[in-house]
C-alpha cells in the first residue's frame, strides 16, 4: 500500500505516520526528515537546503524528487510506504506519477488532513522535540512533565530551526500557493481520503485506519 499523507505543516502528518508505521509495518518517507539529516550532517545537499528550509521556502523540485525516486526503490519499500512531506507542488505530483508509472507502481490513497489554519501557527511554535529519542511534546497541549526534559528518556528537548513564527507564517504561505493545488490534482485521480485533523490524536488515527482499510 502506497500512501500519501497531505496536509498543511503541523496538521500531525508526522504523529500519524509514526503510528501507521507500526501499524502496518511500512516506512515512513518524510523529505523534510531526509533534509534535516542531511542539514546536520553538513552534506552538501544539506548546505543547499539549509537556506531554503531557514526560510520557510521549499527546496527546489528536482532535489526532493531525486531523494523520493532513489528512496522508494529501496528493500524495504517493497511492500508500501507512506509519504510524509511529499509530493509538495505539482511539478513534484507528476514527476512521482511519471517514476511510479516505469516501476509499474502507483499512489493507493492520498489522505488529507484537514485542520483550520488559525489553528496552526501555535500548534507549530509550541513543538518540542527529543534530542534523543525523536519523541514530540507541545508546551500547551501536551507538556513534560519537567521543562525540557524528554518524559520517556530523560533527553533534552528542542525546538526545530523552522518552527519560529516568522518562519511558521511563511511555510503556511506556500503551503497555500504551491501545495494546496494537490487537492485538486489527487480530486481528479479520485485518490483523495479527507480527514477531520483536529482532536485526540488516537481518535484522528481511527479515522484514518479507517480509510485505508
Ligand atoms: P517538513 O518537515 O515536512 O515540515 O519540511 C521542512 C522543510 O523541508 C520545508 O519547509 C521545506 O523547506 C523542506 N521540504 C520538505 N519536504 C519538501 C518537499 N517535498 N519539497 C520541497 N521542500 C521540502
């Protein structure tokens, strides 16, 4: 099963992901994980998107298409995936149909999480994440129990590079112009499974066991 999690930053692509993995045992692709990694490295495609992602503008089309297409054909892939963070405009959505149509493959389901965008900024600027052990909290609606410390590990907790409001307010703007349009195109394909993102995170993962099942 080969999935698509669309949704504007900080609907809970990556907190659902997280569990369907488990819950279907198939990767997690997310470009903007593959991007920070190769930020931290110091890789020189990390050099190249560093400027972009500190900007809250999206790397250029044929990077992020290039990471996916050499991705997706890896071992573990074999029996699905979930795209988490792509395709993010529509030149990336063709260049995905044209790679899977060689690997006589296709997308199953685009689900698209749909969250009020007032809603988002402070979801965004209220992350936290573990150094160590990868697991997210939100300073209001899901705190540790001590300040910037990991409940599960004991590890300090950070707050990604993009996720400041002047950063924040311009990934929801090309979210808008250059990901929205992805509705429509995955409308035509008749692939798009629209979810209620806002609620108890186990409640929006029921809804969307639900319409991959
Ligand atoms: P994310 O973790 O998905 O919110 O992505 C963080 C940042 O990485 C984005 O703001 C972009 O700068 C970059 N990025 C991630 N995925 C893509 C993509 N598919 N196309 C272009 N840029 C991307």
């Amino acid at each position: 099963m080969n999935v698509i999690l669309l949704g504007p930053p900080g609907a809970g692509k990556g907190t659902q992901a997280k569990m369907l993995v488990e819950e279907y045992q198939i990767p997690q692709i997310s470009t903007g994980d593959i991007l920070r990694a190769a930020v931290k490295e110091g890789s020189p495609l990390g050099k190249e998107a560093k400027a972009c992602m500190d900007k809250g503008e999206l790397v250029p089309d044929s990077v992020v298409i290039g990471i996916v297409e050499e991705r997706i054909q890896q071992p573990d892939c074999a029996k699905g995936y979930m795209l988490d963070g792509f395709p993010r405009t529509v030149p990336q959505a063709e260049a995905l149909d044209g790679m899977l149509q060689n690997l006589s493959s296709q997308i199953d389901h685009v689900v698209s999480i749909e969250v009020a965008s007032e809603e988002l900024v402070g979801r965004l600027t209220g992350r936290r994440t573990c150094r160590d052990c990868g697991v997210g909290f939100h300073v209001m609606f899901d705190p540790p129990e001590q300040e910037g410390v990991c409940d599960k590990c004991g590890g300090e907790l950070y707050q990604r590079d993009d996720d400041n409001v002047e950063t924040v307010t311009s990934r929801l703007e090309v979210y808008e112009s250059q990901t929205l349009p992805l509705i429509d195109y995955y409308t035509a394909q008749e692939k798009i499974r629209p979810i209620d993102g806002v609620g108890d995170i186990k409640e929006i993962f029921g809804r969307v066991t639900q319409v991959l099942s």
